[in-house]
C-alpha cells in the first residue's frame, strides 16, 4: 500500500467503526482493532486512527508499528505531544493517558502485542528502528476521581 492508501484506509476504517456505534469494523482480518482520538502535535485538531487491540483488560496499548515502515506514524507524534486520548473498543469508549514505555515494561507490553496481533513481530524485524509502545492508563472519572476510564468522552 502507499502512505496514500494507507491514510484512506485509516479513514474508511474509523468512519465505519464510529458510524456503527463500535459494532461494525471492529475486526480486521481476523483481529481485533480499537479507535484512538488524540489531538494533533501542532494544530491540536481531533485526529482518529485504528490500531490493533492490545490490552491487559484495564490497560491498553498503541504500537507503533506502521507496518514496519522506517519512521514512526504521524499519530505517534500527536499522542507524545498530547498524551490525553479517548480509546473506543467496540461499544464501550474511554478516556487514557498515554505513556510511551521502555526497557522491561515495554519487553511485556511487546510480548503482549506480538500475541495480540502477531505480525508485529515481522514488523519490527523489517526495521532498523525500536517501534515505540505506549501504554494507556484510565484517566480519572471526572465524577468519581476514579481511574476507569470508560462511559466518558476525551478529545472528541
């Protein structure tokens, strides 16, 4: 695919997913996808993108893989500078703070991800550079204080 193509298909993707309320594009070639909203690094516009569903049932995790692709996708910039994100998994959609991860957590989350989605590990073999993890932690409840994250809406 070009870069191109590769953006149209992002943006059909989410479309179809936000259109159907989380019920319909949820499942990419036989896995699991979610979609992110996240402020853009510089203009500080609503971007959305999908990526593949890696969690740990509380937490969730952005790979940014771009398919192995020498640089890291757009979307990782947007979140380094806004790490505030909204993540909808199926019906169910949630406020995160994002951190990029390294060392043995980032080990974890990797193995993690490679068992979610396993061509991660073919991705990262294609490049030079380490594809960057991030976890998303539950951002507070705005009602309750609480870290859920979910029934409430980010950036959106």
């Amino acid at each position: 695919m070009t870069e191109f193509d590769i953006k149209q298909f992002s943006a059909d993707h989410v479309a179809r997913y936000e259109a159907s309320g989380g019920t319909d594009g949820r499942m990419l070639n036989g896995y699991p996808t979610v979609v992110v909203t996240a402020r853009g690094a510089k203009s500080g516009a609503v971007r959305k993108f999908p990526v593949m569903r890696v969690s740990d049932g509380t937490r969730y995790a952005l790979v940014a893989s771009l398919g192995g692709a020498p640089a890291n996708p757009v979307w990782y910039h947007n979140v380094r500078a806004h790490p505030e994100v909204t993540l909808r998994d199926g019906t169910e959609v949630g406020r995160y703070t994002a951190r990029e991860v390294h060392g043995a957590e980032r080990a974890q989350w990797w193995a993690r991800a490679v068992e979610a989605f396993p061509a991660y590990a073919g991705y990262q073999e294609r490049t030079e550079r380490v594809i960057p993890v991030f976890v998303l932690d539950p951002a507070p409840d705005p009602g309750t204080g609480t870290g859920t994250g979910t029934g409430t809406t980010g950036p959106a």
